[in-house]
C-alpha cells in the first residue's frame, strides 16, 4: 500500500464526516435505511414521548387515547392525557410551573390570567371549545382510581394527579368566567356581557371552584378566597357572581 | 490514537491550546458542582471510552488507545510492537452542542458578566438538554498488562414540558465512577491468539432525578442540599473482564477478531444507594487494517451485547467506524456511534496527545427519542 491509498481514503473519510455531520437519522430508524442494522420499532409510550417532545399535541391526544383504550389498567398515561388536553385548550403548562411559588393571589381570576389563552381573536364557540377540553383534562384525571390521585399516596403520578386535577379545575372555572366578561363581538371585555350568564352557568362555575378548593394544591388557597368573597355578596349565586366579577 | 501495531516515527511540534479549550477548562468547575450535588441511571455505555475511540464508532474491541485498551480488550495488550504501551494521565472534557454558547456566557468576563441566574439555566434546560462532565485517568500499561485509575463524572438535565407526569419536569441523571484496574495478558497458547483479563474495582453512583415543577413539595425536598447528597452515596463492586483477539499480521493487511466478555458472572455493587448489578456481556468484534511502516487505515465493526443481556436495540449494539493514523502524529476516525455519525481527530506530540470527537449519544433505547450531540477534547500527556 503505497501513500496514494492513504490520501484517498483520507479524502473519502473527510467526505464522509462533512456529509454526515449534517442531518439527525440514525442507523436504527423505521423503516429499515440500511440492511446492515435491524431497525427499532418504537413503543406505544416511545411514540407518545416523542410526540411530546416535539409539542405534537394532536398526535399525542390520538396516540394516548388509543393507548387508554387498550390499556385502561395503565394509569400513567391518563395525566399526561389530561395535560394533552389542557395543552390544546392553550393552557400554558410552562408558565404555571414558573409561578407554583406565587399562586396565591387573592383572585382566581388574576393568579390564572397569565397562563390562560386569551379570548381575544376567538369567535365565542371556540373558546367555548376550549373550556371543554378544559373540562376533558379535568374529567381525565377523574377517571383515575382515587388511590391514584391522592396527595398521602408516595407514587409521584399520584401526587401529581392531584396537582393536575387543582390547576385545571382552577383554569376551567376562570376560562368559564371570563367568557361571561368578555365580548367576542368587538374582541374587547366587557361586563355586560354577564347578563347571558345563566343560573346554570354560575351553578356549575360555583361547583368547579368549590372542588378547585376543597382540593388544595397550588391554587386550592386562592379559589377558597375566590368563593370567598363570591359568597359575601349575600344574594343569588348568579348574582354573586355578576357582582364579583363586574367589581 | 492507537500505536500498537506499527512503531512509528514521532515529531515533536509545538501547539499552542486553543482559547475554546481553556474557556471550558475553565467552566469545568462548574460543570464539577452540578455533579456533586445531582448526579443519572447507567445506560450501556462503557464505563471508561477514549475519545478518538468513540471518533472511530466506539468500535473498540480490535484496537483501543492507550488506557482504553485495558477496559475495551485486555487483549489488545500484547500486539504493541514493543514492551512499553502506555504511561501518562489523560483529561477530556465532554459538553453537548447545544450547552457550548450557555457554557461560554457563564464564564467570567463574558457578556453577561459571567452570573447566570437560575432561571437564565432553567430557561436554556427547557429550550435544549444540558449535558457535561470530565473523564480522567492516570496508568502504566505494557504488553504483558498493567494498572490504571480513573475517573468519569456526567450530568445530563433535560427538561420536558409534559414530563412523565404530565406536568412541566426536569430530569437530572448522573454519573460519577471512580474506579481501578490491574490487567494482565499474554500471547497464550499461541502467537495469533491473545488472552487477557482486566480486574475493576468499581466506586459508583447513578442518581436520578425528577422533579415536577408544579408540585411545590418537590421543589422543595431538592431544595434541601443534604437530600441531593445523599442521592450521590456511592456503591462499590469488584469485577473482571476476559478478552481474545486472533490477530493475523501481514506485511500490509492485518485481521484481527475479537471476543470480549464484559462483567464475567456479573458484577455486585454493595453499599450506597443500590447501583444496579452489571450483567455479564459478550461483544465481538472484527477489522482489518491496512497499512505501511508508517500509515495505517483500520476498518472494525463490533457486535456488543450478542447474548442481549440488556436487550440492546441493533443500532447500539453495532459499532463501526474507521480510524486512518498518518505519519505516526495525526489521526482522523469517522464511524457510527448509537447510529449516529462520529467524528474526530488526534494529534500525537509525543509527550502530549491533542483530541477532539463529535458523536451523538442516544440516552434511551429508542432511535431519536432522547439523543445528545457531544463534543468531546482530550488532552493526554504521556508516552
């Protein structure tokens, strides 16, 4: 072997390291690149992670609702469903762990404002859409056994179940008030907008808020300070109400 | 860079140290203090890789550089063309692409006035994973066998918005190894066949956590620096490795096959905070090498993990790369390392041994899920 071999194969290595420098496959990827390497098949929970990962909710929501579907005894996968859900609903899950320290606000309404998608822009049926997914995070980690959702429980998904269940149920009862504060129509707030509330809606705003609270957790002080000065007003629920949030 | 075959003609040069290497020797500190107090679950890597090894693939069992032939395959030892191998210490940094600017910021009389808040980390941990550490090692090997020391300390923080609970985590993994090595081998019973075995003593500790950045109590538990010290309470274990290598010499080829059997019956770990049991692993491996008195291009694939002890997925388990040596002081090495493209280079002063390596490390054992872009530098000093 004389130094001509050397000096291609050193060429061809220079090659093969500027061109592979560039771009992330690997050997292993599906489907097979190669006939040299057996390609790795992920996992349910593998497609789930990396769907997350990549801040793929949709396809997240799809591939964890199938994996409940065929594994419901699986109960680790039902938070991440339920903040799937919240994520979509445009609940920023980021800015609420940035704040867990200051979350007690004397109002629900300004400690959960800076981590609730805004109505503006939105005509009042998607907003309205987001509440509900809202309510399917809450109704997610509902589904949960109790054992797995209890604060004594040592398991950290149960621990965190509660969390979960506390701050949506916070966000879901503020997103529910806020639509009543709100005018879709010129895109501004306005309290007027209080008089389509209907006894039914302060009911079940009333409902959420109370379990917000008797839950504790992060926001579970403020939604009791919350009811609070709700129930001071002395009046009607629905009225209350109204007058809380036109104050 | 291996010499083991060819006994080659070395140049002294001077080279003056590059000011990126001395900006993160000087983070180095820093990256020291995040170990000591969080440190990760062991993965299948070796517990000790030498950078232009893991340049070429990590397809080290055929042929290893310098400490790392002891631990990648004793038996290496005997075909190093002459008594001496190896004596010196090394020192390489590790640090993923994506850290090298935040790195770079922390230091002083950077920009941002070398303070960085807590938050500033936090933020750049959400944005990209965060990987760094050291390795060290100091031995005296020759072609009968020999001792060495090392060490190896690895941090990695990756922060998921939707972590496994759900809600916003960071997972902080670590390793911190520390551990001895007295290896002996022989050309037994025959010239083209080599045996040789590594005993390890091994001081270990893989801590893991996760925290869930919604749920105050965990904050708070972390926030406590005696219950991050005792996650670092480290585990220790005794245990030997045996490798062969048939090695047929040319006068321009060389084939070499090896067999390598990693934690013979496995390895214990008693004490500390309960290290899991290495298992026993056996890795193959082949190359062939081409080569004058003086250049060298050695091609090598390896099977590890053949009996899947650890159910290794095929792109970990095969490990291939090429090394081309030039002139006896220059080296380049190029493979697939976890899949991923590797790349690097040496630079042989004689006394003074200059490496760099990029490779892509995939943390989990699922192509894509978790990987890190790695550079590593090397500085070895020794003959």
């Amino acid at each position: 072997m004389n130094l001509r071999y050397i000096k291609i194969s050193t060429s061809f290595l220079c090659v093969w390291i500027a061109a592979s420098s560039c771009g992330t496959s690997n050997l292993g990827d599906c489907p097979a690149s190669n006939a040299l390497v057996k390609c790795s098949e992920l996992s349910a929970d593998d497609q789930i992670r990396k769907a997350l990962n990549d801040q793929d909710l949709t396809a997240a929501q799809v591939l964890l609702e199938a994996a409940i579907t065929e594994e419901p005894d699986n109960y680790e996968r039902y938070p991440l469903l339920a903040a799937v859900y919240a994520g979509l609903a445009g609940f920023d899950l980021l800015a609420i762990a940035s704040s867990t320290s200051s979350g007690g606000g004397s109002s629900i309404m300004a400690a959960m404002d800076a981590f609730l998608p805004t109505p503006a822009g939105l005509t009042r049926a998607e907003y309205s859409a987001k509440i509900d997914l809202m309510g399917q995070a809450i109704a997610t980690i509902q589904a949960l056994p109790a054992e797995y959702r209890a604060t004594s429980d040592t398991d950290k998904y149960a621990a965190s179940a509660v969390q979960q269940l506390g701050i949506f149920q916070a966000a879901q009862a503020t997103m529910y008030m806020k639509m009543f504060t709100f005018n879709f129509d010129t895109g501004l707030p306005d309290a007027t907008q209080l008089s389509n509330m209907s006894d039914a809606d302060a009911a079940a705003i009333l409902a959420i808020l109370t379990s917000a609270a008797a839950g504790g957790g992060v926001f579970g002080e403020t939604a009791a300070a919350t009811l609070a000065s709700i129930s001071a007003g002395g009046g009607s629920v629905r009225d209350n109400l109204a007058n809380f949030l036109s104050s | 860079m291996s010499r083991t075959d060819t006994s080659l003609v070395k140049t002294a040069r001077k080279n003056p140290i590059e000011s990126a290497t001395l900006a993160l020797a000087l983070a180095l500190p820093i990256f020291s203090n995040l170990v000591a107090t969080t440190v990760s679950a062991r993965d299948l890597s070796p517990i000790y890789e030498e950078t232009f090894d893991i340049a070429a693939g990590g397809a080290s069992l055929t042929r290893a550089s310098r400490y790392g032939a002891a631990l990648a395959n004793p038996a290496l030892l005997p075909f190093s063309g002459s008594f001496h191998r190896w004596l010196g210490s090394e020192f390489s940094l590790h640090i993923n692409t994506e850290s090298v600017s935040y790195a770079k910021s922390m230091l002083p009389g950077a920009s941002s006035g070398g303070a960085s808040s807590d938050s500033g980390f936090v933020d750049h941990v959400f944005e990209s994973p965060f990987l760094a550490g050291t390795q060290t090692s100091f031995a005296y090997l020759n072609s009968y066998g020999g001792i060495g020391f090392f060490s190896k300390f690895e941090v990695d923080l990756e922060a998921q918005e939707y972590g496994p609970t759900g809600m916003p985590t960071i997972i902080l993994k670590g390793k911190s190894y520390t551990g001895a090595t007295v290896s002996a081998a022989g050309r037994i019973p025959f010239m083209p066949l080599s045996l040789g075995v590594t005993g390890k003593y091994l001081n270990m500790s893989e801590p893991s956590i996760e925290v869930d950045l919604a749920d105050p109590a965990a904050i708070s538990q972390y926030s406590d620096p005696s219950a991050l010290s005792a996650l670092v309470n480290p585990s220790t274990g005794t245990g030997f490795d045996l490798g062969a290598l048939v090695f047929i010499q040319g006068p321009n080829l060389d084939w070499r096959w090896a067999l390598k059997i990693d934690d013979v019956g496995g390895t214990s770990f008693s004490g500390g905070d309960a290290v899991d049991d290495f298992k026993q692993v056996v890795s193959t491996g082949a190359s062939v090498t081409f080569h004058t008195g003086k250049d060298a291009i050695h091609i090598a694939v390896d099977q590890r993990d053949v009996q899947k002890a650890y159910d290794t997925p095929a792109f970990k388990s095969t490990r291939a790369g090429v090394k081309v040596l030039l002139r006896g002081y220059v080296g380049i090495a190029a493979g697939y390392y976890d899949g991923y493209p590797s790349y690097g280079a040496e630079l042989d002063l004689i006394f003074l041994k200059l490496g760099l390596a990029s490779y892509r490390r995939e943390q989990s054992n699922s192509p894509g899920l978790s990987s890190r872009n790695v550079y590593i530098m090397n500085l070895a000093t020794g003959f």
